[in-house]
C-alpha cells in the first residue's frame, strides 16, 4: 500500500519505503513528491540555523 502521508511514510521500515520509492512510485508523474517536500520541510525545521537550503530532486537511476 502507497503512503499518502508523511506519518504514513514514516510508519514504515527503511526497506518497505525503499520498494515503493523505487518499484511502486512513478517519480517522473509527482508519485511521492508531497511526501517528499514534507520531509525536506520537517529536516529544515529540525535544524534551523544550519540548513540554508534544501530540494527535492527525482532520482533516475544515472542513465
């Protein structure tokens, strides 16, 4: 099951996020982004003061 939430998405295992980042999700149509500009957000906000910048990038495998 897809995660819809950032508390979703943390709820699972390291390797359960893994097979949906890279098996389930289809990045280039936005699959995950919300998720992903979430975790960006939460990072700058836990380390506020030594994190000027921060992106969400699609990764596609180097080729």
């Amino acid at each position: 099951m897809k995660p819809h939430t950032l508390d979703e998405w943390l709820a699972l295992s390291p390797d359960e996020q893994e097979t949906i980042h890279l098996d389930q999700w289809n990045v280039y149509q936005g699959e995950g982004a919300q998720i992903g500009l979430a975790l960006c957000d939460k990072f700058v906000q836990e380390h506020l003061g030594q994190v000027t910048d921060a992106e969400l990038y699609v990764y596609h495998g180097g080729v």
